[in-house]
C-alpha cells in the first residue's frame, strides 16, 4: 500500500469506531434526554403551582414567569443557563406590605385571583435552589 492509500485506511477505520460508537450509545443519550425532559416539566408544573399568581418584579414578569406552563418551562430554561437566578428568588419570595395578600371579593373573571399575589420565601428558596442544584448536577 502507498503511504496515502494507508493514511485513507487508517482514517475510514477511525470514523468507522466512532460511528460504532455513537450507534451503541445513541439510545442511551436518548434516555437521559427523554428523562430531562421529564424532570424540567415536573419542576414547572411545581413552579407553577407554587408561583404563578406572584407579582411581577424586577426579574419575574415579561421575561421569566410562571403563570403558563411554556413561560415556566422558558424560566427553567433561563435558571439552567444562569440567568439571574438569585432576583428571580427575591421576586418569588415577595411579602406583603409589597404585595397584597388576598384579595376581599373576586372581580368578574378574576375568581382565581382570591389568593391574592404574594409569594412565599421559604417555598421559593427551597423551589429554586433545588431547581438550580438538580439542574447543574444532573443536566451539565
């Protein structure tokens, strides 16, 4: 063989390992992502369970929410990337005089608004802490 003939062996012998390779672990990456995905929508169903009626602040409203499943699932995107994370939580963990606590009578079309828009500090820190720990060990 010529010394170019070995040189296009010896590298189509290469790629051949790592497409081996990637067959073989191809489903395995598929897995973990299919169980990521499965975690970010559990820990926006909970964000927005615990945090979708908060009122907006400096970093909660047009840019980071919970109010729709989507702007909770965008949110978890934001916190995984570290977007300012740590005003999200002051913002979540907003209590009255900032805030009213409950609302006296609901308005027409407002009867899901009786709760009222303040957040809960504990909820928030052990919520977003928990968030940002499982998503920077498990998903990075």
């Amino acid at each position: 063989l010529a010394v170019s003939e070995y040189a296009r062996l010896t590298h189509w012998i290469e790629m051949r390992v790592v497409l081996t390779t990637l067959r073989f672990s191809g489903w395995r990456v598929a897995n973990f992502l299919a169980l990521a995905v499965v975690v970010f929508m559990v820990l926006a169903a909970i964000g927005m369970q615990l945090f979708s009626h908060t009122r907006a602040g400096l970093k909660l409203g047009h840019t980071s929410s919970f109010a729709t499943f989507g702007d909770s699932m965008q949110t978890l995107y934001y916190m995984l990337a570290g977007d300012d994370w740590q005003q999200l939580l002051l913002d979540c963990s907003v209590v009255s005089p900032d805030c009213t606590s409950s609302f006296p009578l609901p308005a027409v079309g407002a009867a899901d608004m009786r709760v009222g828009d303040c957040g809960a500090p504990t909820l928030a820190f052990l919520y977003l802490v928990s968030v940002k720990c499982v998503t920077t060990s498990v998903l990075c």
